[in-house]
C-alpha cells in the first residue's frame, strides 16, 4: 500500500467515490450512485488514514482513477 490519499474521482459500473483531503489531517468521502431509480449521494468526513484505507480497497477491487 502507497499510504498516500490521492484526491479526485473513482468509478466502476456508475458509483462514484470522490476523495477530497482537508486541511485538519481529514478528508471528504462522497459517493454517488443510484439505488431504485434514484440519485443517492453519501458524504462522510474521516481521518485521513481511514480515508487512505477506504480509497486503497476500491483501487483493489478495479475503480478507476477519472479526475
């Protein structure tokens, strides 16, 4: 693992995940996607290496980097 956050945005088959870090050692989680015919958007605020952990486990699972 880099331990490095890479902000931007990172999709596979229509969900989104967007990683901004923050100035605080946090980063901003926002996952957009749909559900039941519906636009559904999450954000979670997350120590950055959380942050770290959660974005190197869809890299894992083959979400490309778009932005």
């Amino acid at each position: 693992m880099d331990n490095l956050l890479y902000s931007g945005v990172w999709v596979s088959e229509g969900h989104f995940i967007t990683f901004v870090i923050n100035d605080n050692d946090t980063a901003t989680i926002t996952e957009t996607y749909i559900a039941n015919g519906k636009d559904v958007e999450t954000n979670q605020i997350t120590h950055i290496d959380k942050a770290i952990e959660y974005q190197q486990r869809y890299i894992n699972l083959g979400y490309d980097k778009i932005s």
